[in-house]
C-alpha cells in the first residue's frame, strides 16, 4: 500500500501555501510509568511506541508504550439515550412546566443536606435523546464537532459518527443514517481531550466502537482535517476495523490510512492538547469528570476561536457562527473571567487584545449591533481581576483611553438618570438596553428601562477599577468611587420598596415601576399581543446578584422570589419565557451570577444542585456540548461558549473564592460532603487570588475521624483572614482545627485564622 500523506492534496497550492495557518509547536503529552499490559491487545506500532488496547471491556483504555514510559487515554462513557427510570422524579411534565415553584429542585433538596449528583441525573431525559431535525434551527442535526486552534471554523460530527467529509457507514452499512445510533453511549478519550469515542449498540451480540478527532497538524486555514476509527464487534469481539482520514479513499491516490498513522496521529493529536492546557491551575477531585469538564471547556473555546482567540459564539450552521454575534460581550466576559480563575493569563491577554483592538472604539462603544449596559460594568470589573491577577498593566495601559472612556460611557447614563423627576420610579438609576436582542425588534424602546443589573453591574464596575486605575494609567478617572456608593444606595433603597410582599414568597419585579411578575407580565403581553418590558427576566436576576453590591437580606429575597415564582429549572436559573405545559428550560450561559450568590449567601446546598444540574441537563452526556438554553423536554439544543465556560466557574468557587469588598479567601467553601467519606484527595494547585496563587489539598479518613491537608499561598500578599469550610458527612462534626500546629477558631464547620507562612499544614479531628 502506498505511503499516505495526509496533505498530499495541499501539494503545489499557491492559494493553500498563501493562507495556511501553521500548528503550534508542542512537548510530549504526559507520561506515566508503564503498567503491565496483560490482556491488552497490540493494535500498532510506530517509532519507539507500541499501542496497547483493552479490548475486553466497552471503555478500556488505549495505552502508548515507550521504554517504560506510558501515554494512557482512558475513556468514559455516557448514556445518549433515556435510560433513566423514571424520567422527572415520577412527577409530570405538565405540572413541571406550569408550577410557579421549581418541582424539580423541591424534590431534590427535600431531604436535606447535599443533593445526589445521580438523583439529578435522573430528573429530566439527557439532552439529544429526543431530537428531531425539524426540532432545530437547521438542516442537519449535528450533535458535537471537532476543531483545532489554528481552524478558523469546525466540523460537525453526526450521532452515526459521520463528518461532511467521512461515513463509516461506507465500510460497515449497518452504520447508515442517525436512526440506528438512538442506542449510544458517547465520551471523550484521556478524559478531557476533543477525540469523540461512540459506541452504537445495534442488537444484543453486535456494537460499533468509532472514535473522530481533528487532525492537529493540519495547515488548512478554514478546513478541519479529520482521523477516524471504526471498530465492529461481534459478542463482545473485535472482528473488523477500518481507519479514515477526512474523506472516502480514492485510489491510488488516496489509500485508507494504516494502523500505525491513526495512532501516531493519536499521539500527536493528546501532545498538542496537553501543550495548550498545560498552564491551567491542576485540579484533582473525586468525581474526575468535574475535572476533566473543566479542561474540556477551555479546548472547547480554542476549537470555537479562529486561532483560538477570535471571538464566535457558536460554530458551523446552526446559528451562532454569523459575525454578527462576533462582538457579544458575553463571548469576552465569560472567556476572560473563566481564563483568569484558572491561571490561563496568556489566553486571557490575548482575548483583551482582541476585543480592544477589534470590537471597542476609542469611545468606549462596541462593534456590536445591541450593546448590554450591564457587561460594561462587568468588563471594568474582569480587567481589573486581570490586572490583580496577572501584574500586567501594560496590557491595560495600552488599552487606558477606551477603558477610561467605558468609564464613561456609564457615567453619562448615570448622570442622565438623575435628571429624572424626583417622583420617578428609576430616578438615579441607569436606563439602557440589558439584554442585546432588544435591539432586533421593531420598537428596541420597550427595553431602554432602569433594569436593576444595568445600575449594579456599573457600581461594580466602577469599584473595582477605581482601585486600580493609578497603575493602569496617570490620567485620572472621574471620581467613581463616590458615585458608586451613590449609585449603591439608590438601588438598595428603590429596590427594597418594589418588594411585593403580598406574594409568597416575596417577590422583586425586574425593574422599578412594575407590580406585575414576570409570568403575569408574559400572559398579559400575549394576551394583548404585545411584548413585555419584562422580557429577558432571567438576564436581569442573573447579573444583579452577580455584581455582588445587594445587603445579604435583599439577595436573599431576590433568590427566593427567582425561585419561587417560575424563575429556575431544576435549580438552574431559567430561560424565562411564557408558561406553557410542555417545556421548561435552563439557561447555561449568563446564569453562573445566581450561583454565585448562592455560595455567597451560603445556600451551599442550592450551589451544589445547580452544579450537578448544569453538568447533566445543559451539557449532552459524555462528550459535553453545552447548550445556550437547553430544555428538559430531551432536545438538543444549541451550543454557546459562554454556556461552555460555566462549570471551570463553578468548580473553581466551590474550591477557592474570593470577597468581593473584603480581605477574604474562602477555601473549601462548596465542597460535597460525600467527598470527606472517599478518602481521596480534593486538590487544587496554582488557583490565581489577588494575593497570589493559592493551593489547597484535603483528605479526609473517616475510620481515623481526621481531614489532613495543606495550604499554599504563594504571593508577597496576603488576605487578612482565611476561612477554611470542611463540610463534613451527615453524622460527623468537628472537634478541632490546627494549622501548622495551632489551634484556629471554630465557626461550625469553618476553621477561621490569619494566614501565617506560606505554606501550611492542616490537621482537622472530629468528634
């Protein structure tokens, strides 16, 4: 069989050789010490490496052997069908949908302590099991997609396994069209890495075992190169396998690839994977798809960028990928905050630059067609994490006047808002757009109202700019910091007195003026067949408690009344839409601002529910696509990178967070108290602070009733006082805390000190 170049086809392009994009150079992926290899069969050779694979088990692992040296990508499979018995907890879809409480969520934290990670499981049907073409916003139901930085677009990947370039239903017809994968478990090989493992079961004795990956040294500036294995086995036995790669044979010019040009692919593609995560703060924890879903969603933002760092909000044909979208302030904020609170400064430095050079103005406008007034705020407040974080005031400087002037931007409307008559529900309070599909409609003036998150946002923006401006920049700043606590006061107070109390639980409109909840909003508006200054509810809830500038006894109101009154899906916040008897849907992308208030406020519970929630009912099972709003009906919804790059938030807060306004660092706050009870560790290492990177590592024994660990603080710097939670399981509670030998005070479960020397021993026994 003749050689195979896998860029043969590239040969003598002048327009190929013009505009290609070459891969980045990479190390070694990470090796381990080789096992022993008994039972595992050898499927190739290449260089120095022999491959092993366990092929008596559905997920065994593809080991690469090297003079004792192992490269293993073990694989985790996830059921793609509706196996859950029964689906919603036994409770009706209809009475679900309809009820102002969250059923779901009731049912699930009605016994108190931490919810089940596999109760919530089973809440709702997995995402995808029940979709249909016509379902979607497009032609083709694509379900994944695969990519590399250097792409400027992406390859969908169907249930069957097939590309638009690749069937394996050419060598094996049973595979043909998506009717035959309804019974398939999916995930992504080494854990985290963007290889796709399908098995497709299609009668008791017989499944196909197929993996699809993106070819990482491929040139192409557009086009996605892809590798494909497909195995058949018969009663649980390998009988055939066919290697692809991107397109059906065509010979004598293009052979099917050999064994050995798959794995050494294979092997390229875990080393260039490894190479561009590897300065992300390491995380071990016991449920290990946590940790790997927060890898996979920082590949998953590499494989969305155009050379990894030009912003899209989704990608190929189902909406999303138009550059229409390109500017959403969303795309940036949640990028830059997911990067900063997992070390990945490069990445974040690179996203700045790009959304400064290309979607900001010199005035502070963005090259967006509908601007959110909140995000604004929001950004002020991200740059000036970054800069605490990283030290790089060059960066900011570069960029001082269009920051200065996004500053601004905000006082203008603040200085706007208290021209309002005295007697006005939103006087003092910033009028503006919220959500930035107000602009596509007919009249965008509906929606130009005082939202409660366009004022908070900017009062946190303002604060946590204002304490860095002087290294950014020696030209001053308006005097921000009393307009905030200004700006502060009159949100507070015009809030507190547009609580309804009448309604139980307590409910707070979406902005001032308005006594209607945002379902009487809804039913009314369709009922005069209008639309609802109320639209977009979930954004406004979301952000307000985000910005983190609300008293603890009105959040928790906001929380309760959100909750309460048709505003979350299983425990996430929800798309808020008109009520309807067969959907109810979360909203992955913005909704991470409510969980944060919820560690906030120590709802720890509550926090924990919307993790798990998050993870299984907006995300598809195994392979993880997140969806912008997902219902729980079984669909398959559409992709977002905001929605992507919410668990690293989630999983980075329950380990370490900081106080907004205060010298704080809560370690260990959301923690699953089940964890304590495994007796394996619970690590973080490098988690960026404004004091410095922070390491945590805890165990806990509990036939010799201790938690054992330590502590890192790594900065010059230091926070005025840690509060270390240590969430025992049900029947245990703590008896003492030493730190590096001495006894720190007890608040409950939370050990209270002031940080000594950098590094820190932990010794917690129990009663």
């Amino acid at each position: 069989m003749p050689a195979f170049d896998r860029r043969a086809f590239l040969t003598g392009s002048t327009i190929a050789a013009a505009t290609a994009v070459a891969a980045p150079a990479v190390a070694l992926p990470k090796l381990t010490p080789a096992g022993d290899m008994a039972g595992h069969a050898e499927v190739a050779r290449f260089g120095d490496w022999t491959v092993y694979e366990d092929q008596t088990r559905r997920d065994g692992p593809i080991t690469f052997v090297s003079g004792g040296q192992a490269l293993v990508l073990g694989k985790r499979l996830e059921a793609c069908f509706d196996d859950i018995t029964p689906s919603y907890l036994g409770l009706a879809l209809k009475d679900i949908c309809l009820a102002d409480a969250d059923l779901l969520a009731d049912t699930l934290l009605a016994g108190g302590g931490d919810p089940d990670p596999q109760q919530v499981r089973r809440a709702a049907p997995p995402l995808g099991w029940n979709f249909t073409p016509e379902s979607l916003y497009t032609r083709l139901a694509w379900t994944n997609f695969v990519g590399t930085r250097q792409q400027g677009d992406t390859m969908p990947v169907f249930p069957n396994g097939r590309t638009r370039g690749y069937r394996p239903e050419h060598d094996f017809p049973e595979l043909q069209g998506d009717a035959v994968a309804k019974t398939r478990w999916e995930g992504l090989l080494g854990g985290w890495l963007p290889a796709i493992h399908k098995i497709i079961q299609v009668s008791d004795s017989r499944y196909y075992d197929l993996i699809v990956f993106a070819d990482v040294k491929a040139s192409d500036p557009l086009l996605v190169q892809t590798w494909h294995r497909t195995v058949q086995y018969d009663n649980g036995k390998p009988v055939k396998t066919r290697f692809g790669y991107s397109y059906a044979p065509f010979p004598p010019r293009r052979e099917e690839p050999e064994a050995a040009q798959f794995y050494q692919a294979l092997f390229d593609f875990a080393a260039y994977w490894h190479t561009e995560v590897r300065d992300q703060a390491s995380v071990s924890l016991p449920d290990g798809a946590l940790s790997d879903m927060v890898s996979h969603a920082f590949v998953k933002e590499l494989i969305t960028r155009p050379s990894g760092t030009y912003p899209k909000y989704g990608v190929v044909d189902r909406d999303y990928f138009g550059p229409e979208y390109d500017g959403f302030q969303d795309i940036f904020t949640s990028s830059l905050y997911a990067n900063l609170e997992w070390g990945r400064f490069g990445q974040a430095k690179a996203v700045i630059d790009n959304y400064f050079d290309q979607f900001v103005a010199p005035d502070g406008m963005i090259n967006m067609r509908g601007p959110e007034v909140p995000q604004f705020g929001l950004t002020l407040s991200l740059l000036a994490r970054y800069l605490t974080y990283t030290g790089d005031a060059a960066t900011l400087n570069r960029h001082a006047g269009k920051i200065a002037n996004t500053v601004t931007l905000l006082t203008e409307l603040h200085d706007l808002s208290l021209k309002k008559p005295a007697g006005d529900p939103g006087f003092g309070l910033i009028d503006g757009w919220s959500e930035s599909d107000a602009c596509l409609h007919p009249d965008p003036s509906l929606w130009w109202k005082p939202y409660w998150n366009n004022s908070a946002f900017a009062v946190r923006g303002w604060r946590d700019i204002a304490r860095v401006w002087p290294l950014i920049s020696r030209d001053p700043l308006p005097e921000v910091s009393v307009r905030a606590d200004r700006l502060q006061a009159q949100l507070v107070k015009t809030m507190r007195a547009s609580v309804r109390t009448d309604l139980t639980p307590p409910y707070l409109a979406v902005l001032p003026g308005t006594r209607l909840t945002h379902r009487e909003a809804y039913a009314e508006a369709h009922e005069k067949k209008q639309r609802t200054e109320q639209g977009w509810a979930h954004r406004v809830y979301a952000e307000l408690l985000h910005a983190d500038v609300l008293p603890d006894d009105l959040a928790q109101t906001v929380i309760d009344g959100v909750r309460g009154h048709g505003g979350t899906c299983i425990g996430v916040v929800a798309n808020i839409a008109p009520a309807n008897e067969t959907s109810r849907s979360q909203l992955g992308f913005i909704s991470y601002g409510y969980a944060q208030q919820l560690l906030r406020s120590d709802r720890i519970e509550e926090y924990l529910l919307f993790l798990y929630s998050h993870r299984y009912h907006s995300h598809t099972p195994g392979t993880w696509v997140a969806g912008e709003v997902s219902d729980i009906d079984g669909g398959l919804p559409l992709y977002c990178v905001p929605a992507q790059l919410t668990i690293p938030k989630l999983v980075r807060w329950m380990l370490v967070f900081e106080a907004s306004d205060s010298e704080t660092l809560y370690l260990g706050r959301a923690i699953p108290r089940d964890w304590f009870a495994l007796g394996q560790p619970i690590a973080i290492t490098g988690a960026p602070t404004r004091w410095g990177r922070v390491d945590l590592s805890l165990k806990g024994d509990m036939v010799a009733r201790v938690v054992t660990g330590t502590i890192a603080l790594h900065g010059a710097a230091r926070p005025q006082e840690v509060r270390l939670r240590i969430r025992l399981p049900k029947g245990k509670r703590l008896k003492s805390v030493r730190i590096s030998g001495k006894a720190v005070r007890l608040e409950g479960d939370t050990a209270v000190f002031a940080p000594g020397g950098q590094q820190m021993t932990l010794r917690a026994d129990l009663a």
